[in-house]
C-alpha cells in the first residue's frame, strides 16, 4: 500500500515503523546517547529509534528537540525514516540537518509497530508493502429522522456481532455509487432509495488491510427491511443513540458524520448528529456481490420506535 503526503525531508529510508499515537519530543523524551524512548508518558517507552521509521502525529517540547535529532542521526542512532500527520519546525530541522527522510500529511494511525515501511521524503510517499488496501462502501439509509443500524452475523469473515451500516466490497473499477445501492438491495430488498449526501473515503486500518470506506446517506420511504445472511438484527435508531450500540465496526460514528444532512420536508428532525470517534467499516468476505441465501429475516417499526428484526 502507498501513502501519499508531502515530501518535508528527502532521502529515502527503510525499516520497522515505530509508531506512537502521541505527539513527541526529542529533548526530554529520547536519551540522545542510544535512542531510546524515556518519556513516560509516551506509548513507545523504552523502544529505541535506532534504524526504525518512527511514526507520530507531530512533535511537541522545546527547539532545542531539533539538535537532539540531529545529534541522533550523527551518531548513528537515529530512525531511518520520520512519518508524521502534521509536522512542524522541531522535527522538520532536525531531519532535515540530520539527513532523515521525512515526510508528513500522512493519516499514522493506519501504520502499527513492526510494519515494512518505506518513507520516500523525494516523493512524498510511504510504502507499507506487507498491508492492502480494500475499498468498500457504507450506506446509510434514512427514514423520518432516524437510520438504519444492522448487526453483524456470524457467517460474516469480519466484525461478527458488530453494528454496521449496509456495506460491501467495491470490486475492479466499478463506481461506488453503484456498489452502495447493489448492498441496499441485497442486505435490505429496499428498491426505492434516494441519494443524499456521499462523503469524502474515511480509512481504517484491521489486521493488515486498510479499508477505504467510501460513505453514502440515502432517504427512503418505508421502514420495511428484509435481511440477508450477513446480518441478524436491524433498528432503525435516532443519530445520538448510535452511541448505546456496542460494539461497531470501525469508525462507524465518522463515517455517519460525513454524510448526515436535515432530512427532507415532511421528516421529522433528527436531532445532533454522533460525536466524532467511533468507527464504521469494513465489510464481509473476499467478495462484494453475492447471491442472497438461507434465512431472512424481516424487520418492520413498531409504534412510535425503533424497529427490531423479527424471527423467521
């Protein structure tokens, strides 16, 4: 998989990422003798830089942070590349007087510790060769101010038991669009279904496959679902309750936030929308179409809440 960002230092670097959730610093936070990681607030402490393509959001602390990398480097103890979300003067001087490629604008909660990672600070790219990407769709599908939740089965590959919205694999170079209403068909057997919003692809990273959620905001007429073989349960649920089902499968809650719109005249409003946070995801097996089989289950409203998927 290739990350694409902007080149800050160039040089081409390659290794074992070490990655930390936590912004750093240099003076303080590294011994500049070995390396080693001796901020205790950090989650890499006691892990050494040495030859490690060392991933954090930014830097953080005093300039003099800038020497202490740069003193690293020449050494011989410092990282063999940097990857950072958003860098700033600390951590830019540094690799750039040490020699270390850097590059930022890169999402590092998709790299894990021990990944293969390649930063290429001439082009402004991260190779992780060991990790995949997988584009899916996730629909929502929205009736009087509330969306429809499904629970994950578990004859699913991924996420059993996990609350999710309809969503399937993208396979070739077939249009998402198209994608989202095929998995609303098959998972729900809704065939009326109205677009309204598409939000920017949200990533996540599982194991080693980062899926590409690409995510869809439909409105329709009728709170009627039929369930596939993928899903077990349905409710139809206001946004700010989505926080009471757990778990979800990755990023759920952003994916929503992407797309969530005032409905249309003659809904009812929906109320604020999910804090960011939470997850929204991947999909199934190694396969995006399927054929529907085996037990359906159907899932109407009851009076005045939300609906629950009833038995065969």
């Amino acid at each position: 998989m290739i990350l694409e960002g902007r080149p800050v230092a160039p040089g081409r670097g390659e290794g074992r990422a070490l990655a930390s959730a936590k912004p750093m610093s240099f003076l303080g936070g590294v011994d500049r003798e070995t390396g080693v990681v001796t901020d205790p607030t950090s989650d890499i402490r006691g892990e050494n830089v040495l030859g490690r393509v060392l991933s954090f959001p930014h830097g953080k602390g005093s300039t003099v942070g800038s020497y202490v990398l740069y003193g690293l480097a020449k050494r011989g103890r410092g990282p063999a590349g940097i990857v950072n979300e958003r860098t700033e003067a600390i951590v830019a001087t540094g690799a750039i007087l040490g020699g270390i490629p850097l590059v930022d604008g890169i999402d590092v909660s998709l790299l894990r510790t021990g990944d293969r990672a390649i930063v290429d600070g001439d082009a402004g790219v991260v190779a992780l060769p060991d990790v995949a990407e997988r584009r899916v769709v996730t629909a929502f599908l929205r009736n009087k101010g509330r969306v429809l939740i499904v629970k994950r089965g578990p004859r699913v590959k991924t996420f059993r038991g996990a609350w999710s919205g309809i969503s399937g694999y993208i396979e070739g170079l077939e249009p998402p669009l198209w994608r989202a209403r095929k998995e609303v068909l098959e998972e729900t057997e809704i065939e009326a279904a109205r677009l309204v919003a598409r939000g920017a692809v949200i990533r996540t990273r599982h194991e080693s496959t980062v899926f590409a959620i690409h995510p869809f905001l439909f409105e329709v007429g009728s709170r009627k679902v039929t369930l596939d073989w993928e899903n077990v349960e349905a409710r139809w649920v206001r946004p700010e309750e989505l926080s009471r089902f757990r778990p979800t499968v990755p990023r759920l809650d952003d994916v929503l936030v992407s797309v969530w719109l005032p409905p249309t005249s003659g809904g009812r409003r929906p109320g604020r929308p999910p804090s960011q946070g939470g997850g929204a995801g991947a999909r199934r097996g190694s396969r995006g179409s399927r054929r529907t089989g085996g037990s359906r289950r159907a899932s109407r409203p009851g009076p005045g809440g939300p609906a629950r998927a009833a038995a065969p």
